[in-house]
C-alpha cells in the first residue's frame, strides 16, 4: 500500500544545490517510489556546535510502497553510493543527508530507525520547507500542525530561501 513519507535532504560539501537536484532525482529511481513534491531550496546554519560550512536544506514528499527500514536502507545506500559520504562526527558536514521526517502516520521507535524524526520538531532546517510543501501536515506524536510547529519554534536558527 502506497504511504506519503518526507525525506529530508543536507548538503554541505562541495556544491550543494547540484547534489540536493541530483537527491531529487536519486529518490525519483526508486523503486515503488514517486516524488510527488519538491520544496524550496534553503542556505541553513549548521546546528549542533560543529564548526563547518553552511547547509543547503530542502524535503521531499515521496508516494512509496517501500515498507520504512527498507525505505531507509535505500537511503543510505543513496549516501554512501552516489553520494560518497563517509562517516564523521555527529553534527559534523556531510555531502549528502537524507532523512525520514515522517512516514505516513506511523509512529515508530526500533534501533534503526525512529518515525517521526526525533528532532523534527526543534529543527528550522526541516520545518520550514517541510512547511512549504505541507503545512496542514499534523505531526503524529505532538498533534500540532507543521505551520504551528514553526511558528512556535523559539530555535535561533538561521535559514532563509535560496
């Protein structure tokens, strides 16, 4: 059964907007997978304390039959196979980023994998665009709009349309 999951997409390595289109395009060749929208593209400051580059941030909203783990599986395999990300610290810059912000309504927490995205809620990042492309979107655990979720966000963050 087809499920509506948003992907969020991070670039800080080399040139950022060539790899967030080419994300999009990678996420268009899945398998059982539809790119149904796109959002605008962001300059966003890093968070986390990690000194580094800015990042270019952006969601997808993907109409899949992929059941979630085997969704994220393809996701890092678009990583570290078309992308050449390697492991770093955590926070630290990465050429590619992708993330299940939500699938669905799922509510999910195993070792792998945690729907919705565990920081979903404190990060301009992704709910700003996520906002764009979605923002009557109801987070499944908080029950709150994603529109009152950035509109509620206290988060010093930078991030403004590119």
């Amino acid at each position: 059964m087809e499920q509506c999951a948003y992907i969020g997409l991070g670039s800080n390595i080399g040139d950022r907007e060539l790899k967030l289109l080419m994300a999009v395009a990678e996420l268009g060749k899945l398998p059982r997978t539809r790119v149904t929208a796109v959002s605008p593209f962001y300059e966003t400051e890093p968070v986390g304390g990690v000194p580094q580059d800015n990042f270019y941030n952006a969601v997808v909203r993907l109409s899949t039959e992929l059941a979630p783990l085997e969704l994220l599986e393809r996701l890092k395999k678009l990583e570290t196979g078309v992308f050449h990300r390697v492991p770093s610290q955590r926070w630290g810059a990465r050429s590619m980023d992708l993330d299940i912000l939500l699938y669905g309504e799922l509510v999910l927490e195993s070792e792998q994998l945690t729907i919705p995205h565990p920081r979903l809620a404190e990060r301009r990042f992704a709910l700003q665009p996520l906002s764009d492309i979605a923002p009557d979107l109801v987070h499944p655990i908080l029950g709150k709009r994603i529109v009152e979720l950035l509109t509620e966000l206290a988060s010093p963050e930078k991030v403004v349309r590119i």
